[in-house]
C-alpha cells in the first residue's frame, strides 16, 4: 500500500528560475513547476544535467529564491523554515576535525537546541543507521557508505518533517548505493518523513519513491508525474516486478523525447 497522507506538506505554485548571465541577459534554468508533496511521501526528481532538479530542490528548502511562483510549507503560506527540514547532499560534507556523534549533534548547536537531549538523539539515530559503534570515530576513519550514514542521522538530529537530498549516493559503488537505498526506505518509513530525493539513477527513483517528477532538457519543464504503487517494503529483487519494468520504460521514453539524455548509474 501506498504510505502517503493526503495532507499537503509543501505547494508548489508555478515556481520558476531564471539567472542572469555576466551581459545581462535572463537564461531559463526551471521552467514554472506546480504540484503538491503530500506529508510522508517520497518524491524522485530525475532528469538530465542542467535540468533544474537541484535548482527546484534548493527553492523547495528555502536555500534559492524563485524568480516566480512560490513555494510553500504546510498551511503556514510561508517558505519552509531550517528547523523544519534536514538537507543531504551528494558528499557527507562531515567536518573532518569532528567526531561522527559531534557531527551528527551540529544541527543542535546552529539551532541553539539543548545540547545534553542532542546527544542523547545523535547516539540513537547512529544505532538507527548502524553506527552506534563509529561514534567516536573521525570522518577519515569511516568509508564513504558510513560517512554518507552518518549525513542522514545528522539531517535527522532535530527531528525534522522534510528531508532534502540531492544526489546522496552518487559517488557510492552499487553494492554500497543498494544497501544504503534500502537503509533509507527503513527510515523513511519508519520515521514518516516527506522526502524529496534527486537522483540521475531511474531504478532508484523507482524504487524508492511513491511518485517521480520526471524534468526534460534545461530550462528544464516538468514533463510527467508517475505514481509508483509497488507495495512496499520494497526490495532490491523489486527491480523485476513488472510494475517496476513498465515505469522505468516509461521514464526512459519520457526523457529520450527532445533528445535527452540521463546518465544512469551503472
């Protein structure tokens, strides 16, 4: 069954982005967008480089101002605000003279929240991602799968309702990106977080997600919304179902339309 709640966590209404180049003139990055992110669904982004996916990711958190439109959380009419969401980027981004659990607690310390509860919740959520026993371990010590770990119960720490993540496993080997894919189904669903997740990898759009946005060639346009609705939990062997294959199908034909091109993990 499909986890969504049909309450709205974030409106889009036709947001769009546009930069200026060093002559002045407007370049198109997105293309007006406008949807609904329901509380607890987790939502894909796939589409070429340059698409904009990063870019509607950021507006969505706040972090970029649309050129047009606006982005909305919840009923407050308002942009999101940091201590409402959790952000993973593609690399871990840990501080290397930190330890893992003094990482983890640094969204305490820039929310000003009580540090002595921070770290209680920072050595539960490492024993939530498997790494209760890293704690004192330095970035340096850990592999890139466990540094990429120790990001998402960071971006968990203040208990956030919305998690961003742009690429998080990107630079992972499949073996490491596969475990970590099914590692962040587990949490997602247990924890009931709204997730927006870009991604070049169609599979693990599908795999993971309730619905994929799928975004054709820069300035990119917001082509099709596909609903996902293989019961979950979801498994690696998932990757056969047919429901699966037919959505992957589609996705690919959607993206090869105007000579577009993914680049798909391997």
């Amino acid at each position: 069954m499909n986890r969504v709640n049909t309450s709205p966590i974030l409106r889009i209404d036709a947001a769009g982005k546009t930069y200026f180049n060093n002559q002045g003139v407007p370049v198109p990055a997105l293309m007006p967008v406008t949807a609904q992110i329901a509380e607890a669904e987790f939502v894909s982004f796939v589409g070429p480089s340059g698409c904009g996916k990063t870019t509607l990711l950021k507006m969505a958190a706040g972090l970029i101002t649309p050129s047009e439109g606006a982005i909305t959380y919840a009923a407050t009419g308002t942009p999101i605000r940091p201590g409402h969401y959790g952000f993973v980027f593609q690399g871990a981004a840990l501080l290397p003279w930190r330890t893992v659990l003094e990482n983890v607690m640094l969204p305490a310390v820039i929310l000003g929240l009580p540090l002595h509860a921070a770290r209680e919740r920072a050595r539960q959520l490492l024993e939530l991602v498997h790494l209760g026993r890293a704690a004192s371990s330095y970035p340096n010590q850990l592999s890139g799968g466990m540094q990429q770990r120790a990001s998402i119960a960071r971006a968990l720490l203040h208990d956030p309702t919305v998690l961003f993540m742009d690429e998080p496993f990107g630079a992972l080997d499949a073996m490491t990106r596969e475990q970590l894919n099914m590692e962040l189904q587990r949490i997602s669903v247990d924890q009931k977080k709204t997730v927006l997740f870009v991604t070049h990898d169609i599979e693990e759009a599908v795999l993971l997600s309730d619905r994929v946005f799928v975004f054709t060639r820069g300035p990119g346009q917001l082509a099709q919304t596909l609903e996902v609705a293989i019961p979950r939990p979801r498994v690696v062997s998932d990757r056969a179902h047919p429901d699966f294959l037919r959505i992957v199908a589609q996705i690919r034909t959607l993206l090869d339309r105007g000579d577009t091109r993914v680049e798909e993990h391997a």
